[in-house]
C-alpha cells in the first residue's frame, strides 16, 4: 500500500512542556488572611465593648446626678449671735514732725523727741513689743517765689509709732504724755478686745440657738422633717464698729491733764448659714 507522505502543514506541533516553576501561578496564603481576619474581628468586638462600658458609666453618673438633684428637697436659714463685751485694750499712734535746713539736723530733732517719747511709755508700763514703728520718711521742703520759682527751704523728717496700751485705765495718761515731750501728731485711741475667741464662741452659740429655734418653727409649720446638713457656712458681719484714726495736734492737749475716756462697750457678731436636706 502506497504510503502518504506528510507534510509540513498537515503536522500538528506536539505541545512542548513548560520547564522549571518560574511560570508557574503561586498558591494563595489563605491560612494568613484567614489570621488577620479573626484578629480585626477580635479588636472590633473589644473596641465596642470598651465604648458600650464608658457610655454606660457616663449614662448612670448622668442619671444619679440628676436622681440627687431632683431627688433632695432643701431649706436654708441663717441666723446672728451677738455678745457684748467692754474693750480691754487701746491702740493710738504718736508721731513727730520736725524740720531744718539739712537732713541731719532734721533728723537729729525727731530722733531725740522719739526716744524721750520710747522713754516715757516705757516708765508707764508699756512694754517694748507693744511699741512698733510705722513709718520713717525723709521729704525736701520748697518755697515758691515769682522771682526765683522753686527754691530749695530745708528738710522735713517724720516719724510714727504705733502704741498698744494692754491697761485700757492708762490709755487718757498715754494721750496727755503726747503732749509734754514734744510729739506733733497723735492718732485717736482705738479700742478694741485683745482677745475674741472666746466672745465668738459665745456668739457661735447664741446664732446656733436662734438657728435651731427657726429649723423648729418653719418645720412645724411646713410639715416637714430634717434629715441633714447639706452645707454649713459662717463669719463674721464686719459693720465699722470701730472707730477710724483721726490725727490731731499733739499741742491741742496743751500737755496738761489727761482727757477723759470712756471705753463703752464692743459687739462681737457671729452669723451662720445651714443648709438643711428635708423631706
């Protein structure tokens, strides 16, 4: 049988295989993704959690806020102590001015006229830590003339001490010795409890008995009970009892006899506030 010859067309190119694994698909890392995805799941249902947990908190100190403020029923009263009390001690302030044409001869006059002044209070029984000097000043004195304008006169020097007298009984003589040593200023006496713990107390408890008088009253009235104290405040009404310095010539004394005094009486005030939780 005649045998058919193939040709270059009719043959079929046998496929070639591919050598070596560069050309190969890679596999996917579907273990890796899987990981990272239960992660983010994870951190997701932690973040809502943690969010829920603060919101709810914010939520219930809302709610107990406004339960406490709706919730309590308060009342507030106020009421005032007084005790009068008689000054026990006197406080004054001495001064002396002088001038002359220089500052050593100014000071030199205001320096003997303090320390005779020191001298004397000290005979009388005032101690030296109840004496304490106030100021110390130094000022150039000036005349003015049309001709010559500003023309330098001397120096002034001035000094003040301020004097606490313990024995009230001595205050007048303290005053008239102003006076006979030459001092040029002498400050109104102020008198004063030397010590007000003890009158304050007393006023303390005059103001909690009247409070106490007005809770039973308006309670009674109100129909009402006292639970507690909500807020409790007190002080003391300062009303300018006491009298201002005022300065005077020392020489209007005349150096003479001491003046009269009277010591009178000083109220010591106490006023308190409550606040009262009722129901």
């Amino acid at each position: 049988m005649p045998v058919k010859k193939s040709t270059a067309k009719s043959q079929k190119t046998a496929p070639v295989q591919q050598m070596g694994g560069c050309c190969k698909p890679k596999p996917k890392h579907k273990y890796g993704h899987a990981f990272v995805a239960l992660l983010g799941t994870i951190f997701l249902i932690y973040l809502i959690f943690y969010i829920g947990t603060l919101i709810r908190t914010e939520i219930k100190e809302y709610e107990f806020i406004g339960r406490s403020d709706e919730g309590m029923r308060t009342i507030s009263l106020q009421a005032t102590g007084e005790v009068k009390v008689v000054p026990d001690v006197a406080f004054t302030t001495m001064g002396v001015q002088t001038e002359a044409e220089t500052v050593e001869a100014a000071q030199d006059q205001n320096t003997q006229i303090m320390n005779k002044l020191l001298t004397e209070l000290a005979a009388m029984g005032i101690a030296e830590k109840d004496m304490q000097t106030q100021d110390y000043n130094v000022y150039p004195q000036y005349d003015y003339t049309p001709d010559e304008g500003r023309e330098l006169r001397g120096y002034q020097v001035s000094q003040h001490v301020r004097v606490r007298v313990r024995d009230i009984d001595k205050a007048d003589e303290v005053l008239a010795l102003a006076g006979s040593v030459g001092a040029t200023n002498v400050g109104g006496l102020d008198l004063q409890v030397d010590d007000t713990d003890v009158y304050i107390e007393k006023a303390r408890a005059e103001a909690i008995k009247e409070l106490k008088e007005k809770v039973r009253m308006i309670t009674g009235s109100l129909d009402v009970d006292v639970v507690g104290v909500v807020n409790y405040s007190e002080y003391e009404p300062q009303d300018g009892g006491r009298p201002d310095m005022m300065y005077m010539e020392a020489k209007a004394l005349g150096g003479g006899s001491a003046p009269a005094l009277a010591a009178g009486e000083n109220t010591v005030r106490m006023q308190v506030n409550v606040v009262f939780e009722i129901q």
